[in-house]
C-alpha cells in the first residue's frame, strides 16, 4: 500500500470522513510505503486544516 498524503490525514484524525476506511484499509495492508515528499505534504495539509501540528511531525 502506498500511503498518500488525504489517507495519512484520514488515518490520524477521527474527526476525517473516512478515519475508520483508512484504518480498516491501513490494517489490512502487508506492506506501507510512502515517500519523503509526502510526509512533507501531510504536515503542511494537516497545519492547513487547522489539526494540532505536534502530532502531525
């Protein structure tokens, strides 16, 4: 499973539309990879969106 920047966001915050597919998804996953460049993008998504920055890095 390749883990994007949305389904990082949907996997940490509850709050998300989509927490609990990306859980059941994410733990239904062998293997996860992601990239350097996504993981960027997810703090800088997850800071937009007003979640607490913390927890994001």
């Amino acid at each position: 499973m390749f883990l994007d920047t949305s389904g990082l966001l949907c996997l940490q915050y509850h709050t998300e539309p989509l927490h609990n597919c990306a859980i059941t998804e994410y733990e239904k996953a062998k293997i996860r990879i992601t990239h350097n460049y996504v993981i960027a993008e997810y703090v800088a998504l997850a800071t937009a969106r007003k979640f607490p920055r913390s927890p994001s890095v």
